[in-house]
C-alpha cells in the first residue's frame, strides 16, 4: 500500500491592508459590487498554471460584463506572493449603470499599515550574510533602539502573510554603523528561497505588530 500523500499547502487568506503593502502601491482591485468587464480569451492567454474551462460559447463572446460579487485577497503557500481572486456575476448590458465604480472606491481605513520594501542585493541573499537594513526602515518599522547600549541590539519577532513567525536580531554596528539583522536572517532566506533581485516588504500596524512579505522578481518571459 503506497504511503498517504502529504495535505496539499492551504492558500492562506491575507489582511486587505497587508495584502495592499505586499502588493504595491501601482496595483489596484475593483470592489465589491463594482462593474468590471472579463475577457474570456485574455484569461486563457494568461493562465500558466492550466488551461480554464469555457465553453465555446463564452469563449465566442470578446468581453463579458460583469458585477464582481466578492473579493478575497489571498497568499501562495509555496511562494507568498500575493494574489486575489475575483467572484464574478455576469450581467445583461442593459442593466449597466451609466459609469463604473470607482475600482479604488474604498474609505480610508485609519488603522493604515506602514510598509517598507527593498530590492534584494547579493548580499543581503547570500547564505551567511545578513541583511542591510535601510535607515528609513530601522526607523519607521522597528521598534526604538538604546542607542546607548554598546552594541544597540534587539530581537525583532515578525509575521509572515501566512501567519508563521520569524525572529531576527536587529544590530546597529560598523564603520560606519548602520542597521543589520543577522541571526534568524539565512534561514528565513532559506526557506523562502530568495534571491537577489527578489524584494522583501516590511510592515507594521497601528499596534506595533510587524509583518514580512516577498515580491518575487520577474522572470525573463513572465510579466
């Protein structure tokens, strides 16, 4: 009798505000109840993974109007990276507002997340360095440092979008000093299996909790 299979890695669900900072910026996503048009072939030429199952009907048709009934902003368990899938309800043309709605539409929420990306260099990737830490986010992200201690040094616990917990050592060191972390660095970049090019996001929220994402760099024929 061959041995069970392992549990296939579950798709997470990820906070809209950490899900917004992992992201970017640049990308946007239509709300609930907003009027969005889908493009049966478009989706085709765009899935990697395997091909949709339209039917042919569909498929004859250039775009569908559509409502889009419900927004669910998840994180890939091998890869982190984020992704949203979209619930949409076909609609007649005839029952279309006038204009759509607003795809940023959303108030703004007053728990905002403070986020910091950076670029990985090869040697904040390479297994045994540490990580750079640029100033603005030892500043911003982390919590306060006794600089008065010798060496300034704390040890950071952080969250990642699919809810496992990293600790890394925060140091102020060097000539010139700057902010490292080092210990708990490697083996997260390890495991995540970055690389150079590849940018980490750091986060925080109104209550001092702190986050960690990816964005992967693109690969030559992606995008």
């Amino acid at each position: 009798m061959p041995p069970p299979r392992p549990p296939a890695a579950e798709v997470r669900h990820v906070d809209l505000r950490i899900w917004r900072a992992c992201a970017g910026s640049s990308v946007q996503i239509p709300t609930v109840n907003s009027i969005v048009y889908y493009f049966p072939q478009g989706h085709v030429e765009q899935s990697c993974a395997s091909t949709p199952l339209l039917s042919s009907l569909v498929l004859s048709r250039p775009l569908i109007p559509c409502v889009v009934s419900d927004v669910h902003c998840l994180a890939d368990p091998r890869t982190d990276e984020v992704f949203i899938k979209l619930f949409l309800v076909p609609v007649e043309p005839s029952r279309l507002p006038n204009q759509f709605l607003d795809v940023n539409g959303e108030v703004e929420d007053p728990d905002k997340i403070v986020s910091f990306a950076k670029i990985l260099t090869p040697s904040d990737a390479n297994n045994g360095g540490g990580f750079s830490v640029p100033r603005f986010c030892a500043d911003s992200i982390f919590p306060p440092l006794d600089y008065n201690a010798d060496p300034p040094v704390q040890t950071l616990t952080v969250t990642d979008v699919r809810g496992g917990v990293w600790e890394f050592r925060h140091i102020y060191r060097g000539t010139p000093r700057r902010h490292l972390l080092t210990t708990g660095w490697n083996k997260f970049v390890n495991q995540k299996k970055l690389i150079a090019g590849d940018s980490v996001v750091f986060m925080r929220d109104c209550n001092g909790k702190m986050f960690i994402g990816v964005r992967r760099a693109l690969k030559r024929g992606e995008g």
